[in-house]
C-alpha cells in the first residue's frame, strides 16, 4: 500500500533522508523511530505531499505521491489521518465541530456527518464531551480529538507523529492503546517516535532511522537509543 | 478601513476618467461642429468669380457644403445683428455703399480634412480675389484644446493604474494578514484534505465585498459631485447635459466601477493565498 523506493529528501544542501526504501502494507502497525532530526518528520510529510522527494519515488497506493499537483493532493489526504503533537485542533470550534470539519471540507451530508462524528467520538470515549471547546479538555482528551478527526473519514492509513509528544505517561499509554485499538479495528497505523519505553512495550514492526538512513527494519523490533 | 479607503480612491479616479473623456469628447465634438472655413473676398471681387471658387470647392471629395453669403446678404446679417445699436447702423448708412465682403463658409466631411482643403486653398493661385481665410487660427486653438485633452486623458490613465496598483498591494497586505493570522486554521484544513477553492473561498469573498463596497461608496461620492458641477459645465460647454448623460448610463457605469474594484480585490485575494497552497 505505502511504498518509498530509495528516497532521498534535500533541504538546502542538508540530507534529511538518505536512500530510504521500505513498504507498508494493509493493517500493519509500524513504528518509525529515531532521535530528533533523524527524518522521521520528514516521512510523514513526504507521504501527505507535504515535500516532494529529492531523489526516489513515494507511492500510496495508486499515488504517486511525488508527482501530485497541488490540486491533487487533497484528495490524497481524505485517505491519510493525521495526528500530530500539538494536536492541531481549530480553537474557536468544539470538539463535535473540529471532528466534523474534516467531513464538511470533503462535502459530506449533514446527515453523514453526524452520524460519523457520534460513532467515531464514541470509539475515543468524548461522546459526552462533544460540545466542549477545546480549551476545556486536557492534553490526553486533545489528542483523543486529534485522533477522532483523523478517522472520521473513514482512511486507509493513520499517521500519528509523535502523538505522545505533549503527554503525561498515563495519557500517552491511554493514546498508544487508542491506536492499537484503531489497527485492530483494520486501519493501518504508522507512528514515528522517540521513546523508545512506548515502541518497545507494543511489540510491532520497527523502522530506526539515524541521520537520514534506515539502520534497522524489523518485525517485533526493540528500540534501543546508543 | 485603509483598503476600502485606497480601494474608493482608485475607483473615483478611474470614474473621473471615464467622465472626463465623456465631457472632453463633448467638448471637442461641440468645437469641432463650429469649425468652418471661411474665405472672405476682397470687396471688388466678381460675383461670378466667387461662384466659381465656390463650384470648384464643391467637387472636392473632402467638402461637405459650402454656404456663400453674398456682400448684399453679409450687409443683412450685420444690420439685423445690431439692429438696436443706432450708432452702428446709422454710420453704415452714411458709408453710402456696402463696406463688407462676400464670404464662403466651407464645412468639411471630417475635421481631419480641413488641412487638405486650406491647402486647396493656398494653392490655387486666389490671392487676386482672396482677402483672407480663417482656418488657420481657429487650427491652432482646436489642435491646443485637442492636445490638452490627449495629455488629460493620458494623465488619468496613469493615474488610474498607479492607484490600481496601491489598492491591489493594499488588499493584498490587508488579505496577507488574514491569512497569517488563520494560519494554523489553513494549516488543519489542508491536512484534513479540504480543497484549494474551500481554502480561498473565504478570502475571495472578503476581495469580493471590498470591491463591491468601493465601488457603491464611490458612486455615493460621484453621484453629488456630478449635480453640483453639471450647471457650471452647461455654460461652458451648452450641449453637455453630464447629469443627464451619468443618469442615463448609472447602470453601465456602476458596472463598470464593480468589474473594476472586483478584480482588485479577487486578484489581490489570489495572489495573496497562492503561496500557502503551493505545497
């Protein structure tokens, strides 16, 4: 399904990734770790068309990512859910409305709407918090939110990167077992990381990224920071 | 406030121009119709040589007509000109004979051609007959008045497009600020797959009304203008009725004025969310 072919991504004479091939494929759940500036981000953006690769080749599914104009691109997105550490979430809107909002820019039924945003605040436990604003919830309740919205729209794949970033280890714990929820459910999940206490505990695939490169690739991998 | 302010300015600038060059082509339309050629004859000049002149003129391509107006019918027109000025008409009947010459009025096709037939004029040897011709001052001042108009307009032109390009900067900076101040909320909508025309959508209305505001301010500014300085207009120019001919096309106008201040301000608004919805 998620394809990078020797990717190489330049930013100003920097290498942030260097040769990177890997491929993902339905319902997996991998972790994409590395310390901070190893290129994880930098996926994640290579992937939604945020960049265009330097060097090599991003497929998702029949996008060729790369290639895509700007155009295109949203319609790429609506198949791509995305978690990030500052939650990203419109403040002047409550927590029924940031969910919805993805639904509504893609021009869905009001009817559709809210019958997804219900099902789907009901799967991260905000049912009864759905008219709050989001100044009112706390940071794991945010990222519920964050989450919330990123699969209302029913994607092929979610990106959470570093979801965790921002939270207590309780909260994170409660989010890493929200996502793995979701994978079950047959969502696929990729999630970049640098701790390594969260990626270890999960047991799933592990890609470790150093300087740009990809130095270990594993199934039921550790990461362990040297 | 700034932009609406810059956007109104532009606008009744390029208003006044589309009203000057009405009045302008007026005025020069209304000059032009009172230009003729005369050519007045010496008094001892032959009736029959004058008529000839005048058939010769005729079967030029580039006259329209020619008027003669004989010395008895020239003595007429003075007399019933100053027919309540005693003094006048008392000393031509004391002269005992008529002092005044026979005279062709000579009205062409095209103003353009009266050139071509004061050349006629010049040379056909008819300085025997001929005491002189008249176009040559009224050329001068017609080519002025013409010249005056052209470098107006030009002028206001220039104007116009100089304001255009402040207004769109204007609309641009103030739309530039909207969108940083959103920009987290572009930001989301991008990432959730919202498309380009759902992003500028808010932000090309927002150019949208700043035109369409501008430009009804602007004709509440025009429109009292215009009554005000229409009377003053009718004495120097008689066929101009400018608050007549502004109600007669207030529509045409105002359309004019809105294509006008819509395209700055959706240009402005393009312009200025291009750069976010590059990547």
């Amino acid at each position: 399904m998620i394809n990078f072919q020797d990717v190489s991504n330049n930013y100003n004479g920097y290498q942030a990734l260097i040769n990177v091939t890997f491929k993902i494929v339905p319902q997996e759940f991998v972790s994409i770790v590395g310390r901070s500036g190893a290129g994880k981000s930098t996926i994640v953006k290579l992937l939604i068309g945020e960049e265009k690769p330097t060097n090599g080749r991003v497929t998702f599914g029949h996008y060729d990512v790369g290639k895509l104009k700007s155009g295109q691109l949203p319609q790429l997105r609506r198949h791509i859910g995305t978690i990030f550490q500052d939650f990203k979430l419109l403040p002047t809107k409550n927590v029924y409305e940031n969910v919805a909002f993805a639904l509504e820019v893609a021009g869905k039924p009001e009817k559709e709407i809210s019958d997804f945003v219900r099902e789907v605040l009901d799967l991260v436990d905000l049912g009864s918090k759905s008219k709050n604003f989001i100044r009112e919830l706390s940071g794991g309740e945010k990222q519920r939110v964050a989450i919330a919205r990123a699969m209302v729209n029913r994607p092929d794949v979610v990106v959470a990167d570093e979801p965790t970033g921002n939270l207590d280890p309780f909260n994170a714990s409660a989010i890493i077992n929200l996502l793995t929820k979701i994978n079950e459910l047959g969502t696929t999940i990729i999630l970049t990381s640098h701790n390594k206490d969260i990626v270890n505990q999960m047991g799933r695939r592990v890609i470790i990224l150093e300087n740009g490169r990809i130095v270990s690739d594993e199934e039921k991998g550790k990461y362990s920071v040297l | 406030m700034a932009t609406l302010t810059v956007m109104l300015l532009a606008l009744i600038v390029f208003s006044s121009l589309i009203i000057f060059n009405v009045v302008a082509t007026s005025a020069l339309d209304s000059i032009q119709e009172k230009i003729d050629i005369s050519v007045y004859f010496k008094t001892n000049a032959p009736e029959d040589e004058v008529l000839r002149i005048k058939r010769s003129l005729e079967e030029l391509e580039e006259v329209k007509s020619v008027e003669y107006i004989s010395r008895d019918k020239a003595l007429e027109m003075f007399k019933e000109r100053h027919l309540e000025d005693a003094t006048i008409t008392q000393a031509v009947d004391e002269l005992g004979e008529n002092p005044l010459s026979a005279s062709l009025n000579i009205k062409a096709d095209d103003p353009s051609k009266y050139s071509l037939i004061a050349s006629y004029l010049e040379h056909n040897t008819l300085d025997e007959y001929v005491e002189k011709v008249s176009y040559a001052q009224n050329q001068v001042v017609i080519d002025r008045l013409a010249s005056i108009i052209n470098i107006s307009r030009r002028a206001g032109l220039f104007l116009t497009i100089i304001l255009a390009i402040v207004a769109i900067l204007v609309v641009f900076n103030t739309i530039l600020l909207a969108i940083y101040s959103n920009r987290e909320g572009i930001e989301i909508m991008r990432l959730v797959g919202a498309s380009n025309m759902f992003i500028r959508g808010p932000y090309i209305v927002e150019g949208l009304i700043y035109g369409i505001v501008s430009a009804i301010l602007s004709m509440a500014v025009i429109l009292p203008v215009i009554y005000f300085i229409s009377p003053y207009l009718k004495v120097f120019i008689p066929s101009m009725d400018l608050a007549g001919y502004f109600m007669d096309n207030i529509f045409t106008l105002f359309s004019y004025q809105l294509l006008f201040g819509v395209g700055i301000g959706i240009i402005s608004s393009l312009i200025a969310i291009r750069r976010y919805l590059k990547a």
